[in-house]
C-alpha cells in the first residue's frame, strides 16, 4: 500500500501532538512492518512556522530514501513574494512533489487570492496539492474544492475525506469537483466505506497520519492500515484506494 | 415597495415577534410585505403548529404576509411532504429549511422529498446559513446546482465567519440569492454587487427579525450604492418574481 498522508517529527518546534523523535530509517522500518511501500510525508514543523528551514528539513529526510518517501513542503502565502520564489525552489532544488497547505492552523482561507500564484506554479510543474480540511471555519471540503475550481490542471487532495462531521460534504464535493480527490485519513470506518464505494474509483486515497505518535514504531498509523481490512469494501476497491490511485497521483512507475 | 425576504414569527429561546408588533413594525418603516416563518421550536418539531402559525398570520394580514412553510426532514419524506402540502394549502409561498434547528446535513439526501415538492409547489427555498459544520454557503451552493429548477435564498448569507464563503458559493449556483441580514453594506455586499459572476440581482433585502434591529438593517442596507432599478430588485422586486406573486 502507499500511504498518502504522513508526517516528519517536530524538530523546531513545539505541539501537544509532539510526538516521538524518529529517523528516516525508523519511518522506513515503521512502513517495512505496516505493509507501506512508499509514503507521503507532509512538513510538520511547516504547519506551524512555515520557514524555508522547515523545507529544507523535509527534503533532507525523504531524500534519504528517494524512491519511497515523496515530500510536500508549504510556505507562507501572506508573504507573496517569498511564497513564490519558495514554491519553485521546493519543486526545483529541493524535489519535493507538491504543497500541503492548513488553512485554519496557518490562518488563511482557501479563497484568498494570494494562493493563486503558489497553484500556478504547481500545476506548472506538475505539482500536487494537499489540504486539512474536515474543520470548519477555514478548512471544509467546499471550500478547498472551490480553490480546486480556480486551478482546474492542478490536482487538489483533500487530506482527511472530511473528518467526522464534514465526509457527506467531501463526498460531493470529489463526486463534483474534477481535480479534487480525498484521501480517507483520520476519516470514520462507516463513512469510508461510503466514500469508497460512491467516489468516482480513480479519485480516493489512502493515509495513516504516521508521525505524530509518542512511539517511533508509529502504532497507530499501524493499526490504521490494518483496519482498511475491516473496512468491507470491494477487493478492486481496495486496490484502487491503497495502490493504484497513489501510484497514478504521484507519477510512480516502477 | 420593500419587502423583507426572512422573519420569524412567535416566541423563540431568546426572541418573540407577534404578527401585530411586525405589522406595525413594517408601517414604521415602510414594508409592504413579508415573509413570516415560524418560531424555532415549530421550525424544529412543533412543525404543523408552525405551519398554522404562518398561514394563519398570512390569511389575517391582507396579503402584507407571505407564509414560509416548514417540515422538519426526520418525519421521513411522505410524512414532511404531507404537512408542506397542508401549508400549501393554507396559503404557504416559499419553503424555509434550517439544518441546524432540524439537524440534518445539506448534503446527505434527507432534504430531497421537501425540495421536489417545493418544485412542484413553485416555492423559492430560504435556508439559514452561517452555522458550521452543517448550515454553510458552499454545500449550499452545491444543493442548489442540484435543483437548478428552484430558487434558494441564502438566509444570513454565512454571518459572520463564513461571509467569505458567500461569493464563491454565488458564483457556484446562479439560482442561488444572497440575503442582506446582518451584512456589511460596504464590504460584503458591495462586493456581491460588484463581482460580474453575482451582481446586484443576487441580493435580497430581509431584517431577520427579531433577531436583529429591522430599522437598523433598513437604514444600514439602504447605504448600500445602487442604481434605481438595481435598489428595486434588492428591496422586494427580486424576491416577489422567486415568489410568483
């Protein structure tokens, strides 16, 4: 399976989910035993203190294992221009897939327009970008779908298929939304199984949120990989959600 | 003429309104006419003796009243459609929804029943937004591009947090209209009127009464920049085409 919603340790910063410190080669045992082939890994300290440090950071960590780990930084959109030039040096210099943006944790809406130029050139580089959403006032599924309307050529992932009380919306808004696809993560097993079946079968995902546990063994993340067994969808279902969706996203070949 | 898009009649948790106190409240400031929909417990469960309330105040008020009628969707479909079908006909003109007092998500399908039947009856829909996680702008707009057949009124239009939200959500659904409640003249709603996608034929007048100061939300939209014809369409000429009458 390839896990599309992971995380690095905090290493500047501070959280109530702090979590475990842990190396890339721990992350990478944790994987080997959970079944994960290739991950996603999202900034951490990024969400919080969105520096080119933070970037820098990430890229060190998934280059230690370039054809598994697949990192997304993030910037600070209320500095434009910065935010510009820091989109291409991460999509250039530092070869990391796309852009993870938390709307309501960095304090900025998805409509605002200072985005705009950051989408451009994802799309122009083939980029991806994910979102939290499933959290109101600044992170609801329409929202995002409504940035993905902006940017019709830049995949959008919604990176928790709307938590507990917004998945009906990130359903409809995956079903309606040509770009936009959802990444089931942190999301209710019987509302999974809803969107599983009901998404359009090319557009869902699949993610453990690894990285925030007190353990470096990730045992959460664990036991949410192996629940999708539980989950009673269909084994082409299945495949789609844990293999073939991510591989297509992020271009994998081999 | 103006005519207020959205009040509610009775005695809610914190607020009452009787239908004399709003008649004489229109005289004062020159409403013609109304919407009346019911208080919040006949909005949440006391649905029938809502929908008697409105018709009633509507049936009394020499066509100065138009009845909202409302059925709550955890009756199930046939039996909601049954008590909007008593309201309509008792006189009701438009269907208003609440998902917040009714407790249901905009999107999970328990609505559907009532707004094929608000389509057959010819009703524009208010809904009441501005409240997370389930009474919201966009989702709205993405029920309304469902029934492109209805009109929808976007009561509050997201007040307060979610007044950004109102924009794209216009943009998204062209059958769908914002409402003036509580909204800033000269940000939002100039905004609204500005934005070649929504425009100024989007926008309806309503005080949300009693909730709010009905002469205090005249007075602060009435600053709002239109035109003649575009301040006709705001304070009443819009709304009466969704109503028919």
């Amino acid at each position: 399976m390839i896990d599309f919603h992971t995380h690095t340790p905090l290493w500047r910063t501070t959280s109530w989910l702090g979590g475990a410190p842990f190396t890339a080669e721990q992350f990478v045992q944790f994987m080997d035993g959970a079944g994960i082939e290739a991950a996603v890994v999202l900034s951490h300290d990024g969400l919080f203190d969105f520096t080119p440090q933070a970037n820098d950071d990430l890229a060190g960590f998934v280059a230690a294992y370039p054809d598994r780990l697949f990192g997304m930084g993030t910037v600070n959109i209320r500095r434009p221009s910065e935010a510009v030039a820091e989109t291409e040096r991460m999509l250039g210099e530092l070869g990391l897939r796309g852009m993870k943006i938390h709307p309501w944790l960095q304090g900025f809406s998805p409509h605002e327009a200072m985005l705009d130029p950051v989408c451009e050139i994802l799309a122009a580089h083939g980029g991806i970008l994910l979102s939290h959403d499933g959290t109101p006032p600044y992170s609801t599924p329409a929202q995002i779908a409504a940035l993905a309307r902006r940017h019709p050529r830049l995949p959008v992932v919604l990176g928790h298929g709307g938590l507990h009380d917004l998945w009906r919306e990130a359903l409809a808004m995956t079903c309606e939304t040509e770009n936009l696809y959802l990444c089931l993560c942190g999301t209710p097993p019987y509302a999974a199984r809803r969107i599983v079946t009901q998404a359009p079968a090319h557009k869902v995902l699949f993610g453990s949120d690894a990285g925030l546990s007190d353990r470096a063994s990730q045992d959460y993340a664990v036991a949410r990989a192996r629940e999708v067994e539980l989950w009673g969808i269909p084994e082409t279902r299945r495949q789609a959600v844990l293999v073939d969706n991510p591989r297509r996203l992020l271009g994998m070949t081999s | 003429m103006v005519v207020d898009a959205h009040v509610r009649i009775g005695v809610g948790r914190d607020v009452e309104l009787s239908v004399e106190e709003l008649l004489t409240g229109m005289d004062a400031l020159g409403i013609e006419r109304a919407l009346v929909a019911p208080a919040e417990a006949q909005i949440a469960y006391h649905v029938r003796a809502g929908n008697e309330a409105t018709t009633g105040a509507a049936a009394s008020a020499g066509g100065r009243l138009i009845a909202y009628a409302v059925a709550t969707p955890w009756l199930g479909g046939e039996a909601a459609v049954d008590e909007l079908r008593r309201a309509r006909d008792a006189g009701a003109g438009a269907l208003a929804i609440d998902p917040v007092l009714q407790g249901f998500d905009l999107l999970d399908g328990m609505v559907e029943p009532l707004l094929d039947f608000a389509a057959s009856a010819g009703w524009p829909v208010y809904v009441r937004t501005g409240t997370p996680p389930n009474a919201l702008p966009l989702p709205l707009a993405t029920l309304a591009r469902r029934h492109p057949e209805l009109a929808f009124v976007m009561g509050r239009s997201g007040a307060t947090d979610f007044w950004i939200d109102a924009a794209p959500a216009l943009r998204h659904a062209p059958n769908l209209y914002a409402d003036t409640s509580y909204a800033p003249w000269d940000t939002l709603l100039t905004e609204l009127t500005q934005d070649e996608e929504i425009g100024p034929g989007r926008i309806v007048f309503a005080t949300d009464a009693p909730y709010t100061i009905p002469a205090a939300e005249l007075s602060r939209t009435s600053q709002l920049p239109l035109s003649e014809e575009d301040r006709h369409a705001v304070f009443g000429g819009t709304i009466s085409r969704l109503l028919g009458r």
